[in-house]
C-alpha cells in the first residue's frame, strides 16, 4: 500500500540533519507496517497531479495555522475535500488534524488556554492513551461528520474519526523524546511558558503510546477500523 505525505511544514534545522524532516518521522513511525510512501511538499506548493497516485493520504504538523494566509491552504483544502468524497483513507496529525477539521466544516483557532507540549493523557474511547503534544491552535468545532475518540480537559478534540474516511489526531505519536527535546531547546523559548518546557524536560525519560498510535493507523489505512 502507497501512503502519500503531504508535507504540511518542516523540521528545525536544528534537528533536520540528526532526525530527518517530518517525511522521515512518519516513515520510521510506520516502519514495519508494509507501506511504501512518496511525499509532496505541500507547503512550498508542490501537490500531487491526482488523488489516486496513492492508496491513501497522511497530512503532517506545521509551524503554520490552518486559518493562516498561506498560498498552500486553499489548494490543500480542495484536495482534502477531494480525497474525502472518493473515500480514500486519509490520516492528519496536528495541523493534518486542524485543517481536515476546517475543509470540511469545522473550525480551528488559537486556543485561550495556552499551550500543550510534552507528555499529554487522553481518554482514548474509555483507555488512557498518552502522546507528546506540541500546539495551541484546536479544532474547536468538530464538522458534522466527525465523532471524538480521544479528549482531555485542555483538549476537547483530540482525536476524531470521520466514518471510515479519515483519522486525525492532536498530538504527535511520531514524536520521540528527543525531538520533544529538540522543540523545547530550539523552537520552545521565549514562546512556550518557561515552567511548561521545564516540566517538558523533567519527563523526557517517560513512556508514551507511540507505537499504539502506529498499529492504529496502519489498521486505519488497510481496514479502515481503528481497534
């Protein structure tokens, strides 16, 4: 099965050179799996000729907001709008999450109650499910289509589920610790409040549920169920 990455966003130079770019953390996410993949950079506009060049769709995390002024959102939203109405599965991650909310109804914004980042817990349809976050912006209306699976008291829309078309997810189970580490040192000061990636550094040594994530996506791609 060919996963097609729309790259949404970039690493940190920073960390691009020892980590790889977001392309490279998915495909070590889903490493295993079966999955062959091709990447487009959507955000320097550069889009696949036809939604049907791969089996299904994945949209990254980006430094951007979806409700932004950026030559690539409009285009990305008709493909989204496209990719959804052939049914063919498609999975969001962050702003992947954000902007799959916002071209199909719902809406996103810059969240008053500030940041998460780090080691976060959901509710995970009645499970506790915990994944490293690295946002403000939410998904504060859900589109019509869309069912929560995952929720937590700073995040009402952590994860969401639309039929057997789309999975999208908040944070970010292709984060390890030493990217979380890396997004704390280089991207955190001075925007993240000081005591938040302090707290980020003290748990660095603590499990998440990455690979869970990963089974639940690739089980979302070939079986369009998630447990």
């Amino acid at each position: 099965m060919k996963i097609g990455i729309l790259q949404t966003g970039h690493a940190p130079d920073e960390l691009r050179d020892s980590l790889g770019d977001f392309e490279d953390l998915f495909e070590r996410l889903l490493d295993g799996h079966g999955f062959s993949y091709a990447t487009w950079n959507v955000v320097d506009m550069s889009f696949p000729d036809a939604i049907d060049e791969c089996d299904g769709w994945l949209i990254t995390g980006s430094k951007h907001g979806a409700y932004e002024d950026h030559p690539f959102i409009p285009p990305l939203e008709d493909l989204i709008r496209a990719i959804y109405a052939a049914d063919i599965p498609l999975v969001g991650v962050c702003f992947g999450h954000q902007i799959i909310a916002q071209a199909l109804g719902g809406k996103v914004e810059k969240f008053a109650g500030g940041w998460a980042v780090g080691r976060q817990t959901y509710d995970w349809d009645g499970e506790k499910i915990t994944l490293n976050a690295w946002h403000q912006d939410q998904v504060v209306t859900r589109p019509a289509d869309a069912k929560v699976v995952a929720t937590n008291d700073f995040c009402e829309n952590a994860a969401l589920v639309y039929g057997k078309r789309v999975f999208t997810v908040q944070p970010h189970p292709e984060f390890g610790s030493e990217y979380v580490a890396g997004l704390a040192t280089y991207r955190g000061p001075g925007v993240v409040p000081e005591t938040q990636l302090a707290t980020v550094h003290d748990q660095l040594d603590q499990p998440v549920d990455n690979a869970r994530l990963a089974a639940q996506i690739a089980r979302f791609f070939k079986e369009r169920e998630l447990a």
